[in-house]
C-alpha cells in the first residue's frame, strides 16, 4: 500500500475511534427528549419534570416530558428501547415498566436487559397502602380482619392489571386470606382520585403522588412496603412491622437505548449526580416526599434492575398472574 495511501486509512481509523468520546464532549447539541411511558400528572410524570429541568440547566439544552401511557408501561417503555441510540430520545421510567412487565406478559416487544441501557436510578422508596378515610380499619391487622369478614364485600384500584400497586394487593390477599374486587385504572393519578372521592376502598400507591392526601385526611395511611418508614409519616408502619412480611422499593430511573455510546451514558450519569445534590432539586424532591436519593453509577443500576427483575419474578409466579 503506498504511503499516502496507508496515511489516509491510519487518520480515518483514528478519526473515528475519537468520534465518540467528542460527540460526548460537545452532547447535547439540541433537545433531548424524556420518554415517560405514564400519563402526565401522576408520579413519574411529575419527577420526570423536575428532572427534566434540572438536566436541562446542567447540560445546556432543554429536556422535553413526551408522555406515552398505555399497556401498563409498554408503550412507552418500547419507544424508549427502539429510539435511535444516540441520546436525543432517553426513557424516564418506573421500576414496574421495566422490572414487573417481563415476568407478567407473555411476550413483549422488548427486553429489558438487552434492548436498554442503564443510565441512573432516581430516588427510591415504598409504596403506601391507602384506604378510604372512612374505612373501619385504622390498622393493617384490623383491614385484614374487617376485609376477611366480608369478602367480596370491598374493592381496591391500581394503576393496571400487573401494576406494582396490582401485585402488592396480590400479594397481601394471599398471605392474609382475604377476597377483594380489583379495579384497575389507567394512572396513578384516577385511582388515587377515586379512593379518596370513596369510590373504591383501598389501594398500594406511590407516597409522591398521596403524601398531601394523607395530611389532609382525604386518605387514611395503613403501611408502608419498603424496608423502613417514611421520615414524613413516623407513625406508619411498614408492612412486615405490621405482621405481613413484604418488602419492595418502587424506584424511577433514566435509560437509553442499547448501543448507546458509553461516553454519553457517563455523560449523563455524571449531570444526574449533580442534579441530586442540587439543592434546589432536593428541596423540589422533598417537597414530593422523595427523599431516599442513592447516587447510583450506571453498572451499580443495571445491578438493581437485575436483583429486580429476579425478585419479582418470584412475586409473579406466587401469585400465579400472568397477562397476555
């Protein structure tokens, strides 16, 4: 090969070996969209929006919330693993999009693990069982022993068949003998709603979206699923404390689709990072009750969406609840 030839080929191999770690260096270069696979209001939708904003002042481009409900999750938890990989399209999801749907469906047109890349895990926490404020129960072991004693007789609403709120219900049903109407909704948002309008009975929901509703009455809070209780409601138990062992964290989290650039996921981990020991966005979070804020690498998330996915696949079969 001539000289000339032979410098060419060496300056376009080592052009592109360096295209990626520049392309980093100069991302964003225009708005970057937020996928969020839930309607808007509910509580992905609103930390997604804080997020958004914060993103957006650490990296000097706007981060747009497209809100793609539907199939509990899947909707849009698919258009973030089949948007190109270049960072301009990332996914805002919750836990139960990504790490409860694969156990739950048959088939979906996705896998998680193959067909998304991990780029932080945003905040972390229980999920509240809530009932009506008038509901004969002011304990879980009281709920259980009204709600055993009429079965048939109450309701509780989720977010969807196969929502974490859903198989949470499930979950205590089973353990504690008792018959109860599911009614599933399409958000959070709706069934939240309703349980305070006394349209249904009792539901498992997300503290970001109910914590204002407890403090005003309008919902009555009976246990909390994470590992410990909530700094902003010390008097409620969490599920195990209260004699029904069950111990799950609900988690939003930021990802992009597979083959991405590593150099751009890191990119984005490191202005997560800053916004979560941003003090105007932790105040914002705390205001939302959000205050668990694990600083997560992207190796260390993609750890938690795997012990996840094992774990509540374990759920799944126990209950024995699949969806087509």
């Amino acid at each position: 090969m001539p000289a000339s030839l032979r410098f060419g080929a060496l300056f376009l191999a080592t052009l592109a070996a360096c295209a990626p770690a520049h392309a980093a260096d100069t991302y964003p270069q225009r708005p970057v969209t937020l996928i969020v696979p839930t309607a808007a209001a509910g509580g992905t939708d609103t930390i997604a929006r804080v997020m958004a904003e914060a993103l957006g002042k650490q990296l000097g481009q706007p981060f747009v919330v497209e809100n793609k409900p539907g199939a509990n999750g899947v909707l849009g938890v698919e258009a973030g693993a089949r948007a190109a990989p270049d960072g301009y399209r990332l996914l805002f999801a919750y836990a139960a999009s990504v790490v409860v749907n694969p156990s739950l469906y048959r088939k979906l047109p996705y896998d998680p693990v193959k067909d998304l890349a991990p780029i932080a895990q945003i905040g972390r926490g229980g999920n509240l069982l809530l009932v009506r404020p008038d509901f004969p129960a002011r304990t879980l072991g009281e709920f259980v022993a009204e709600v055993k004693a009429h079965p048939g007789k109450y309701s509780y609403c989720s977010w969807g068949a196969g929502s974490g709120g859903h198989l949470a219900m499930e979950s205590l049903k089973k353990q504690a003998g008792i018959d109860m109407l599911h009614v599933p909704y399409k958000g959070s948002s709706p069934c939240v709603q309703d349980l305070a309008g006394k349209q249904v009975d009792a539901a498992f929901a997300d503290t970001s979206s109910t914590i204002e509703l407890v403090k005003a009455g309008r919902v009555r809070a009976l246990a909390n699923s994470g590992p410990q209780r909530l700094p902003m409601l010390p008097d409620v138990p969490t599920m195990t404390e209260a004699g029904y062992p069950f111990t799950t964290y609900s988690w939003y989290g930021l990802l992009a689709p597979a083959r991405t650039p590593p150099a751009i996921i890191e990119r984005l981990n490191g202005a997560v990072q800053k916004a979560l020991v941003d003090p105007e966005v932790v105040r914002r979070l705390r205001e939302l009750n959000f205050d668990d804020l694990p600083q997560t690498s992207p190796a260390q998330f993609a750890t938690v969406i795997g012990d996840d996915l094992k774990a509540w696949r374990t759920l799944v079969r126990s209950i024995n609840l699949q969806l087509d």
